[in-house]
C-alpha cells in the first residue's frame, strides 16, 4: 500500500485530485492482502474534521468501488466505513473564509 499516493488523494488542500491517483488507488485492490488496511485508512481519513480531506475521501471511494475490486465493495459493506459515510450526510463543519458553506453543499 502507498502511503504517498494516499496522502495525496486524500489531502487537505483545495485542488481536485488527479486522475491517475484514482487509477492507482484502484490498482492496489487487485492484492487482496492491502484491502483491510485501505480501508482503515479511509475510514480514519473520514474522521477528519476538515471538508475537504471528507470530500476526496468519499470520491476515492466511490471511485474505487466502481473501479477496484469486488473484495473492496464486500469489504466496505462489511466494516464500519458505511456508518462513517452516513455521518457525512449531515456534516457541517466550519465555513471556509473565501468559500464559505459551498464545500459543505457538496456533501448533501
């Protein structure tokens, strides 16, 4: 598992996550041996309190559920990530100064 390609997909910045990260993400399911600790990352990184590491993570998931491996969705479904995924339905952190709540919106 790359730490470094996570780290990157899933950051605190503003700027969208590039395409081949996706790729990559979904490329490390096919070893069934990383997908638990893919997904404890990602239920980790949903526990962040900041908008836009929730909102990359959830659009590295959804990717990689579309892309990746069955074994991911069956493991997604299994564990605990789906309440963590409920939870950022009503999300409402702090605004941004420039953008204010328009990041938030993107969760609902």
């Amino acid at each position: 598992m790359n730490l470094f390609v996570l780290n990157k997909a899933t950051g605190s910045d503003d700027s969208p996550t590039p395409g081949y990260l996706y790729v990559e993400i979904a490329k490390m399911t096919l070893n069934v041996n990383t997908i638990p600790k893919l997904v404890k990352y990602l239920s980790l990184r949903l526990t962040k309190d900041n908008a836009n590491i929730k909102l990359k993570t959830l659009l590295v998931i959804r990717h990689t559920c579309r892309k990746g491996d069955k074994s991911f969705r069956r493991a997604i479904q299994s564990c605990g990530i789906v309440a963590d995924v409920k939870a950022c339905l009503t999300y409402t952190g702090k605004p941004h100064q420039l953008k204010g709540q328009s990041i938030h919106v993107s969760f609902h």
